[in-house]
C-alpha cells in the first residue's frame, strides 16, 4: 500500500476517469482524494469510520489506473485498505448481510433458489427494504433452462490449443447461453475443453468485498481441481478474469475468451444474416483490470452485416460492480441511466459487452426501450454469426 501511496503526484488526471467523481463532484470521492484518505487514516491522524464511506463508494473499476500518468496501482491500495480496515468500522449487521449476499451469489443452486423466491416476491416489493426492491428489480421476469456441459468438449478439426473453461456463479443462472456459446466457437475454432466439474467461484466477489480470506480460500480451491495440461484458463465473465489474472498460483494463465480467441485467429467465417449495427460496450474489468479493449473489437469487425459503433464516454462505469447496486442503488441507477443514455445515441439494435454484471445493469435500463436494444456477450453474438446459415461452407 505504501508504494501506491506514494506514487500519486495528485494531479488530477484521474478525475474525469472516475464514475463516483462525475456524478458525485467530490474530491473525496475521486481517487487522488481516496488515496489521500487512506494515508491520513493508515497514519493514524483521521478516524477510520471518517475515511470509509468515500472508500466504499468506489466502485472499482480501474479506470483511474488507466488515466494515472504515474502508473499508480490502485487496486494494490484499495483492495487491501477495505480487507484491512473495513471489519473496524462496519456494523455488525452490514457485515452479516454482505456474508449472506456472498454466501447466496458464489453458489448457482443457492441463487437460482433465491432469484425465484425473488421473482415470486415482486408482488409484495412496496412492503421490502430499499435495498431488497433494487435487487428484485435486477432479477429477470424469468430464468432460462440451465445448461449442462460435459466435462470434455473435443476440437473439431485439428487442435489447436487445450484450454479449460470457468463457468462461473450467477452467470451460469442468469445466461447460461454464455459458456455453451463460448464452447461453441471454441471447438469450432480447433480448441479442446476441459471443464472440470468441482470447480468453484472465483472469488471475484469476496475480494471486491475486502474479505481477503474468503476470497483466498475459493481461489485456492480452484487451483487444486484446474489442470495444468492446458495453454489457458478461459474466463468468460470480465470480473473473474481481472481477479484470476492477478493470481500467479493459478496453474496455467487466466485469459478472457475474446483475447484468446484473438490470438488463436478465428478459422471459421462470421456473418449476420441482416445488416445490424451494434455497440460495444467496454467492461471496466476487461479494459481497465485485464487490459484486453482491441480483441474483441478485431472478432466484431470480421463479422460480415456488423456495423460496430463506439459508446459517448465509454470508458465510464456503467454502475454495476459486485454488490454496489445493492449498496449505492443511487449512484449505481445514475450510471446505469447514463449508459443507457450512450447506447441509444448509437442507434444500435443491439449492444455487447463482456460482463454479466454490465449485461444486467443494461437490460434493466434498456428495458423499457420499444423497440428493445438487445443485450448480448461478445460471445453470443459471435456465437450467432457463426451459425447463421449462410455462414457454413463459405
């Protein structure tokens, strides 16, 4: 934490990177005035539970990271801060909930269970917390069929590279269709799959959290059930990839799909079978915490009748960031709105992004639009341009 302290020079670029900076207008609650926070109060010479709000009001998205001339390292300052100090200055009650909301989301079957009970208590929301009206009105008025993988998935052709596959928690809930497309064009592209069947989450959501330890134990548990005879592990879901890319026991690298597949060269043609224009929506976690912004964009632009379209600010959050819809709904719906705002100024039909949590947050603030922008991962669009029909035998 020291070495990142330091490293600010304070000098402003990261300001209008920062979502929390541009609807708040704060200097606290930008990074420059977050990091001078966390000095004062690692020093001693400002009350912990004076420095914290503006510290969990950050969204970490990495964007300052991005914008920083200095090269500061953000994340190594705030995620270990919240996992350091964050147990002295929350409530019992706040910390029961947030283990209980964790508790809920890192298990598919406990979420899937809770995401009907909440379904079925839309009809009695007036009577529930805030908090609770927020998180119901996330959820889908439905949950598709789940979708069950083998644990083998042979490359068609020849091979070209073995990798394994994380499925991941909510998102195996919320759109399982993610991974079955991700494995499609995987085997289709000369890539064998292992997807090892004791694998657990990731503990993206724990670390976001500041519970180092819990997040620490999920991640240990993986490496022991992943192979090491494979070239990647494959993550799907932008957040999971930042917080297992950071992971150096992990054994073998953690790549996003998008970059793998980018690097391996698609070998099958892409087409739609209409002209449609789409946007592209960064995830912060791919951009800002993986680094990885032209590959997808390259696998878009081979797809014959796809006219890409870049978001007004799209480096900017769109406010959906582990629990902060749940904990600052209002900043989290200001955001939301805004990016709602920039996909519609591209006159797209639909809009992909990277991120199951970005994917929720846009269907929520898209959902009113008639006609309606669709909302889709950069995989399932690839996924459907690869099975149009007028794409076999080109």
């Amino acid at each position: 934490m020291a070495q990142a302290i330091s490293s600010c020079v304070h000098c402003g670029f990261c300001l209008p990177a920062c979502p929390t900076y541009r609807v708040l207008g704060e200097e606290m609650d930008s990074p420059r005035g977050r990091i001078l926070l966390m000095k004062q109060a690692l020093e001693g010479t400002l009350a912990i539970d004076e420095a914290m709000p503006y510290v969990d009001r950050c969204l970490g998205c990495l964007a300052c990271e991005t914008a920083c001339p200095s090269g500061v390292r953000y994340r190594e300052l705030v995620v270990p801060f919240r996992a350091h100090m964050q147990h002295k200055a929350e409530s019992t009650q706040a910390r029961l909930l947030r283990q209980l909301l964790l508790t809920t989301l890192e298990s598919p079957d406990r979420f899937r269970l809770a995401a009907r009970l909440g379904q079925a208590a839309r009809r009695m929301s007036g009577l529930l917390p805030a908090s609770m009206r927020v998180l119901l009105k996330l959820l889908p008025p439905g949950l598709p069929d789940p979708i069950a993988l083998p644990e083998f998935i042979p490359a068609n052709g020849p091979r070209r590279a073995r990798v394994a596959l994380l499925t991941g928690c909510v998102q195996r809930v919320l759109r399982p269709s993610i991974n079955a497309a991700s494995a499609r064009l995987l085997a289709a592209n000369g890539v064998e799959i292992v997807i090892p069947p004791e694998q657990g989450c990731c503990g993206a959501l724990a670390q976001h959290s500041g519970l180092n330890g819990r997040a620490g134990a999920l991640a240990a548990h993986n490496r022991r059930v992943f192979p090491r005879d494979v070239d990647a592990i494959i993550t799907t879901a932008a957040g999971c990839g930042s917080a297992m890319r950071d992971d150096s026991g992990l054994p073998a690298p953690a790549r996003d799909v998008a970059e793998f597949l980018d690097h391996l060269g698609l070998r099958t043609p892409l087409a739609l079978t209409s002209e449609t224009i789409v946007a592209y929506q960064d995830a912060c976690h791919l951009a800002h915490g993986q680094g990885v912004r032209a590959a997808p964009r390259r696998l878009l632009s081979q797809v014959q009748g796809l006219t890409l379209r870049e978001l007004t600010d799209g480096d900017l959050c769109c406010g959906s960031a582990g629990l902060y819809n749940l904990e600052h709904p209002q900043t989290a719906a200001t955001l939301g709105r805004r990016k709602a705002d920039a996909v519609r100024a591209t006159g797209a039909a639909i809009v992909v992004t990277g991120n199951i949590g970005c994917m929720t947050q846009l269907e929520s603030h898209l959902a009113a639009d008639n006609p309606p922008i669709a909302v889709r991962h950069t995989l399932e669009l690839l996924d459907s341009a690869y099975s149009a029909p007028n794409t076999h035998g080109s």
